[in-house]
C-alpha cells in the first residue's frame, strides 16, 4: 500500500475489521473477499435455542463509497426460512434503510442486529407474508420448516467442503 494517507472511510473499514477480528464473543466473523476492504463475507452461528441453532449462515456484505453514511448492502448466501429473510438473502431490517441508518453503527453492530433478528422475526413488517402467517399462526410448521432448511443447508455446507478437500487431494 502506498504512504499517501489512507481515506477516513478505508481507514475506518481497516479498524471495524480488525475489531470484529479480534472479538471473539459474538458468534459472527468476517474475512475480506479478494482482499478488498469494501467487499466482506461474514459466517453467523445460529442463536442458541432458536430453530437456527446448529447452522451456520453465511453473507454477502458490499460497503458503499458513502459509509459510513449509507448502509452496507448485506445479503444471506445460506437459505434462511424466516418472516423477514428471502429465499434470496434478502434482508427486510429498518437499519439497513437509508433513513434509519445512522453512522454509529458498525458492520458489527449490524451483524448483532441480523442475529437478533434470527431471534426475534417482526411478522407485521414481513418480507415473505406467507412465512409471517406461518409464523403468527402455525408456529409448530413454521419451526419444523425452519429446521429443515437449516439441516438441508448444512448438509449443503458439508458436501461443498468435502469436494473441496476431495480437490485439494487431486
Ligand atoms: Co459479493
């Protein structure tokens, strides 16, 4: 890297990475896709007694030329059954609206956001309306549903890895 001074916003991305790095308390971490700072992948471990314990989520988050005065674009890679997650990875959470976003926050602070939001759906604000529905009036399909996608996906997970390995021996 050059010695030129490094703009406010790398240097903040520098320091909110390197902090994630080192917590080692919130289920969540981050690593940098191609290196580049404005590019994050982050893993989240499924809240502890909720139908996402034992899965493991990835995401997609592209970070802006304006944060941190606009939001990060963050997405789910790994399906998630959920009121406010779509079967794309999209995610339905006021933070990430350009009017309730503020710069206090941090990508860290928004992952914590997102994992709370595993554990507490909002079905009046719903993305997917049959899931809120599901979810608001047949709690016991949505739960077994839920459960399912996170063992589908962790199957998924598993043989991705093992090719992996498998290449990686060839
Ligand atoms: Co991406």
């Amino acid at each position: 890297m050059k010695k030129t001074k490094l703009k406010g916003r790398t240097n903040r991305l520098f320091k909110e990475f390197k902090m994630l790095a080192e917590d080692t308390t919130a289920n969540v971490s981050a690593q940098l896709i191609s290196d580049n700072i404005y590019h994050w992948g982050a893993t989240m471990i499924g809240p502890l007694d909720t139908v996402y314990e034992g899965g493991v989520f990835y995401l997609d988050i592209h970070i802006p030329e304006e944060y941190p005065h606009k939001p990060p674009k963050i997405q789910f890679i790994t399906k998630v059954y959920h009121p406010n997650i779509n079967l794309s990875g999209h995610i339905c959470l006021d933070i990430l609206k350009e009017s309730s976003w503020s710069a206090a926050q941090t990508i860290r602070t928004l992952l914590i956001s997102i994992m709370s939001l595993l554990d507490n759906p909002n079905p009046d604000d719903p993305l997917v309306g049959s899931i809120a529905r599901e979810y608001t009036n047949d709690r016991k399909v949505f739960n077994r549903k839920a459960r399912q996608m996170v063992e589908d996906e962790t199957k998924k997970q598993e043989a991705a890895s093992k090719k992996e390995l498998d290449n990686n021996k060839k």
